[in-house]
C-alpha cells in the first residue's frame, strides 16, 4: 500500500512549486483526474473489507480534500501573478478614438411636438389628450356634424366593428374630439380613460395627438399627427385668433412678420371657418416661408360653433371660443426640408438618422425673436 503521508507530501509540494497554469492541470489530472493516483485508491475502497474501509476511507478522503485544497490555492496564486503581469505590462491609450456606437435620436415629429408645445406654452396654453379610439359622439356628433354628414361615412375613416348595441368605434379622424372632453369635464361613452384634466371655462389648451385616416400618398399616411388648440373665454374674437396662429408661425419658423391670410372655409364645428395660408417662396425648385408671393395651407381655424358650446353645456350668450388645428407632421415637413410624409414613419434608420435630433438639444421657442 502507497504511503499516505509521502503521496500527500509529493502531491502538495507538485502543487505550491506548479510553475503555470497547464504544469498545475496537469498535475491535477494525475492526481485526481479518472486514472490518477488519489482517484486509484478511493477505487481500491470497493476492494476493502468494511473495517479496512471503516479506517482508510477517512484518509484518502481526506488526503483528496487536501489536494484539491492545495491545487485550488495554487490556482488562486497563479491567477494573481498572471493579472499582476498584466498590470504591470498592459497601457490604456486614452488617446485612441472610441469604437463608434449607434445613438438614437429624437424623431422630427417628436422634436416639432416640443417645439410647439414650447411656444404655446409660452404664450399660456396648457396640453390636454384624449384617447385614439374614439367613439362617433366625440369625434362627430358633439362637434356639430349632421347626421347624414359625409365625413360620418367617409371611406377613409377606420371604423372598429359594430358592438352588440350597434355603436360603433372608430380611430379618431383628427384631434378636435378633444375640444368636447376639455369643455364636457366628463368621459361620457369614452373607451379609454379621459386624459384631458377637468376644466371650467376660461379653457386655453393645445392638444397634440396620433389622429387616422384610411390615406396614403406623398403627402397624407393611414396615422399622422395634429396639434389643436381651444380657447374659450368671455369675449373672445377672431382679431386674437388671427395674433395666436400669426405669433406661432413666426416664433416656429423662426422668422419675424411671415405674411399670413386667413381664407373663408368651412367646418362644422367653427363659423366663421377659415384656413390659414403663410407666405411662401417656391421658385428656384426650393421651398423658402416668410418670403415671396405664394401661399401655403398650414392650418384650420374659427370661431367655436355655438351648437358646439351648447353640446359642451356652455352658454354661448356668455362664452366665446376659437379653435384652430395644424398638420404637425407636415409643419415639420416645411420645417426641416422633409419631401416625403411616408418616409416620416418607414423607421429606416438612416432617415432617422439623417433627420432626427439630438435629444439633448432643447427646443429654443424663442430664438431669434426678443
Ligand atoms: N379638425 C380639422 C381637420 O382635421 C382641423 C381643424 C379645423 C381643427 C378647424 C379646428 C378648427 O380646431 O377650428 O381637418
């Protein structure tokens, strides 16, 4: 029978005096490995009779615990030196360039949403929301539309199928269906939860928001953005509707005293009703507002219909309102020189790239003007 004690010597001093890392595995494998030395004689156990195993059972376990121990330590020693010699012999070059990484970048529409948020913010309004889904008396009835209305069986509103009483959802065709839940302080019939914190009248709000409709070409997507706005007060009057959107076209474009006319319109929810056009410039193939002799359509806009204030439960005797709606999306266009709406949400991410904004750039509502 193998010594103990001289194995269990040899053994450990193979391990302290290991002199790398493969030197030691390899001294592990002898030892402990299937046909190593200790593996041979916890074997030669099965072989014993109990009271021989009753006596060297605890030994050669014992001396395999105190191998392993002495390799595992050796292991922890070599493992030491080798990332001190690394230390010692590794430099970091600071001055080398970074690996370039991707960053996201703030969407356009998201960045003109600030933007105008940012000046009509400025200018007192504050921001309601409504829900996507919406059903036919918020985005119909409520805002005046008859009954027989074409818009009601427009075949580029997306309707949800009809429930079992017969009402019908759909996605909401522009963003004025939250003009009623700011006047209406209710939910009523609402599928989703009202955002729009209650108001009384006075009532200033912009609301920006998704809006739908079953459309696409250069210029219109199934899913754009607006941005409406809602004044209700006592004597309001078209004179302060007409310095609202004339203020925010030049604080947004960033151009002091953009020509703007108001031309005659109509829209159900607003007499007088009016579009609004801004100066622009197209010859020379480039699109340039604020100067030159032609027009271009950036907004709707009027006075509050009284049937709409009466629908809300307001007195039109004693409140007034106006009520205007920009296309964001297509501000954003002009803004930043964008051909394509439908580029706008085909998520390549070399358009992003290319027109998104940096997220740390605040907006500057204000640049350019005093
Ligand atoms: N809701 C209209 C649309 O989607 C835009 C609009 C026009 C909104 C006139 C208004 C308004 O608030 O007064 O075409």
């Amino acid at each position: 029978m193998t010594d103990l004690s001289q194995l269990e010597a040899e053994l450990t001093a193979a391990a302290a005096a290991a002199g790398d890392l493969a030197a030691l595995e390899a001294l592990r494998v002898a030892a402990l490995g299937k046909q190593g030395s200790v593996s041979g004689l916890l074997k030669s156990l099965g072989a014993m009779s109990p009271d021989e195993r009753r006596e060297m059972g605890p030994r050669i376990n014992g001396l395999r615990d105190r191998v392993q121990t002495a390799i595992t330590e050796r292991k922890t020693a070599l493992d030491a030196e080798a990332l001190g010699a690394r230390l010692a012999s590794e430099r970091v070059d600071l001055s080398l360039p970074p690996s370039p990484r991707r960053k996201g970048s703030v969407h356009p529409t998201m960045q003109v949403m600030d933007e105008m948020v940012a000046i009509f913010a400025e200018m007192g309004f504050a921001v309601a929301e409504g829900p996507d889904i919406e059903d036919d008396f918020h985005n119909f009835t409520a805002l005046n539309f008859p009954p027989k209305h074409p818009a009601r069986e427009m075949h580029d509103t997306f309707f949800f199928n009809p429930r079992p009483d017969g009402e019908r959802r759909l996605l909401r065709t522009h963003t004025s269906p939250v003009q009623i839940r700011t006047m209406r302080q209710d939910n009523a019939g609402a599928p989703a939860p009202q955002f729009t914190p209650p108001q009384d009248p006075p009532i200033r709000v912009i609301i920006p928001g998704r809006t739908y409709r079953c459309d696409s070409d250069q210029t219109h997507t199934p899913m754009f953005h607006q941005m409406e706005g809602l004044v209700i007060d006592r004597g309001v009057h078209m004179g302060q509707l007409k310095w609202t959107l004339e203020t925010f076209i030049s604080r947004f474009f960033e151009t002091e005293g953009v020509g703007a006319r108001f031309r005659p319109h109509h829209f159900p929810f607003t007499e007088p009703s009016a579009e609004m056009d801004i100066q622009c410039d197209r010859s020379g193939g480039e699109l340039k507002i604020g100067q030159g002799t032609d027009w271009l359509e950036v907004a709707g806009c009027g006075m509050v219909h009284p049937n709409v204030l009466r629908n809300c439960g307001l007195d039109p005797e004693e409140w007034q309102g106006f009520a205007f709606g920009f296309g964001v999306d297509r501000l954003g266009m002009l803004k930043y020189g964008i051909p394509d709406l439908r580029d706008m949400f085909a998520s390549d991410v070399r358009w992003l790239s290319h027109y998104g904004f940096s997220p740390f750039a605040a907006p500057n509502p204000a640049s350019g003007l005093s």
